[in-house]
C-alpha cells in the first residue's frame, strides 16, 4: 500500500513554498507551524510577538519557525 502521506509531505517539501500563518496566539497554529517547519515541509512564519508566542508554548519548538511581529516589523507599511 502507497504512504499517501509520505507522498505528499515529500512533494511539499521539493516545492520550497512559504506558509504565512498570521494566528500567532493560536497554540494549534504555533504547534502545527513547528511540526511543518521540523519537517521541512514549507518555510514557515508565524505573525506575532515572539516574547508572547514562546511565552504561551513553552514545550513547542520554534527553532526553525520565522516569527514576525506586524507591530514592529519594518516592512509592516509595505505589505499593507
């Protein structure tokens, strides 16, 4: 029996894609966001303040999550 899910986390993984979550005090979304980004499914970022996300998660981790906080980013008026 073929691993569908295999399959598809292999073909997410060759497309390099970038993944915008922006429920950062979301614990589900900051979970899912690890695991997709230990996983080397997709570049993932998380819109939010960092301080407060790893605050609310301590047992997650976000080693390879972008956590950008739209408050404070530089680039906040550009992509509005």
């Amino acid at each position: 029996m073929k691993d569908i899910l295999g399959e598809i986390k292999k073909g997410a993984s060759l497309l390099n894609k970038t993944i915008v979550l922006p429920e950062g005090e979301d614990k589900r979304v900051v979970k899912a966001a690890s695991i997709a980004a230990q996983e080397n499914l997709a570049k993932v970022v998380v819109l939010g303040n960092e301080e407060e996300i790893k605050k609310a998660n301590p047992d997650v981790d976000v080693s390879k999550v972008i956590i950008v906080d739209p408050v404070t980013n530089e680039k906040t008026g550009v992509y509005a």
